[in-house]
C-alpha cells in the first residue's frame, strides 16, 4: 500500500491570468485517483524565485477535463476519495502538520489507496 502527499501549491494560470492555489499530490498514485492527474511545469510565481525543474502532478476538477481543482473544491476531493477507497491518515498528518518545511506547498493530507481486494 503506498501512501501519497495531498498538497495546496500556489500556481500562476496563464489563460485566466491569475494566481490560484491548486491541489497536487506528490507522484501519480494507484487506482482511479490516476485518472485526474495532469502533470505540468510549474510557472516561476515569483521573480525573486527561481523556476522549478520538477513537475507537479496536479490533480483535476473533474475527469476528462482540463480544469485543476483549486482549495475551494477539498469538499470534493475528500468525497471522491472516500467514494474511491482511499483513506486519509490522520495520525501520520498530525505527525507531519508538526514539523516545519520550507517548501513552496501546504501539506493537507496524506492518503492510502485499498484496491479492495
């Protein structure tokens, strides 16, 4: 069972021309999580920071769409998830929201995927 990072990461829309903070997840998980992922470039938000050569894996709206969910949407994310069996684990969240990072992203959650079987 692998477990995944739920993240809020700030990212600049270059068609809508405007900052938003969209989910991410750290890597392209297991089951029909994998199916809302879009891997992009994140866009440099800041000149005093330079551009990252990593890629995030953001994760969509909705299925077969381009949109990325953004923090106002979590309600669904989390219904999603729960609909999907996923589960979140809150003991190692807890742990983790304790610690401090100097990352560009807010960790939410981390999760666990059951195939069920």
């Amino acid at each position: 069972m692998n477990i995944y990072s739920i993240s809020s990461t700030p990212y600049y829309d270059n068609v809508k021309e405007e900052y938003k903070n969209i989910i991410t997840i750290n890597t392209r998980p297991n089951g029909p999580l994998s199916e809302r992922i879009k891997m992009l470039q994140p866009q440099r938000i800041s000149s005093f920071v330079g551009k990252s050569s990593k890629c995030i894996y953001a994760i969509l709206a909705e299925k077969g769409t381009n949109e990325l969910m953004d923090v106002a949407n979590i309600t669904e994310l989390f219904n999603f998830l729960s609909r999907n069996n996923y589960q979140i684990d809150t003991s190692l969240t807890t742990m983790m929201h304790e610690c401090e990072f100097n990352t560009n992203s807010t960790l939410i959650c981390f999760i666990r995927w059951s195939s069920g079987t």
